[in-house]
C-alpha cells in the first residue's frame, strides 16, 4: 500500500504540476490580453485626439468660408432694409402731403362763398403746387 499511496502521490503531484503549468499560462495569456488591450486603447485615444484636432481644424476653416460667403450677403440685406426703409418713409411723407391736399381740395370746394372760394384757389394753385400735382 506504501507504494500505491506513493504512486498515487507521485501522479497527484504530476497532475497538480501540470494544472499549476496551465494555471501560469493561463494568468500569463491574462497579462498579456490586459497588456494589449491597454496598448490598443492607448493608441485608439492617441487617433481619436488626432481625428478630433484635425476635424475641429477643419471645423474651424469651414465656419470661417462660411462667414466669409454670408457676410457679402448680410451686407446687402442691410442695405436693401435701409433701401426700403428709405422708400417706405418717403412714400409716407408723399402719401401725408397727398392727403393734405385732397383735404384743402375738399375744403375749397365746400366753400359756399364764390369770392373766398377765388382767392383760395388763386393762392392754392400757384405754379409750385400745379407742378406738384402735374408731377405724379
């Protein structure tokens, strides 16, 4: 039975030694997958800062085109605003003199006395204000 239990030790010993040979190769294929796996994230951070630098560059040329081509274009929005802005006021200022006159017009021909009448119509229709009407 010595030697059974010394065989039997003998073999015990030999399979733990070969579990503890595959026990190692299996931590050691563990550091080396950890060791790669670092790397590769190291190197896909390292390309991802180069990707993100070289595209918020290009980023930055295109916002500057970009204003660039809109700029000309703002430009002449504004002065077509103030352009018809301008024209806006003037044809106010037109249409209020208009009105003024149609009022006079009304005004004068409502006057019942004949000899008022003439005198306001000889000072109302000078050669300025005949121009004035004649013009539009």
């Amino acid at each position: 039975m010595v030697m059974f239990s010394f065989a039997l030790k003998s073999e015990l010993n030999a399979t733990k030694e070969a579990l503890q040979q595959r026990l190692e190769k299996r931590k050691h294929k563990l550091k080396e997958i950890r060791s790669s796996l670092k790397v590769f994230q190291d190197y896909l951070r390292s390309e991802c800062l180069d990707v993100d630098t070289v595209l918020s560059s290009v980023m930055g040329y295109v916002e500057k085109a970009k204003s660039h081509a809109l700029s000309p274009m703002n430009e002449k929005n504004l002065g077509v605003e103030k352009q018809a802005k301008e024209a806006t006021e003037k044809l106010n200022e037109e249409i209020k003199k208009l009105r003024g006159k149609i009022s006079d017009l009304e005004r004068i021909s409502n006057l019942e006395d004949h000899i008022d009448f003439l005198q306001v119509r000889k000072t109302f229709f000078c050669v300025k204000c005949v121009r004035l009407l004649v013009s539009d």
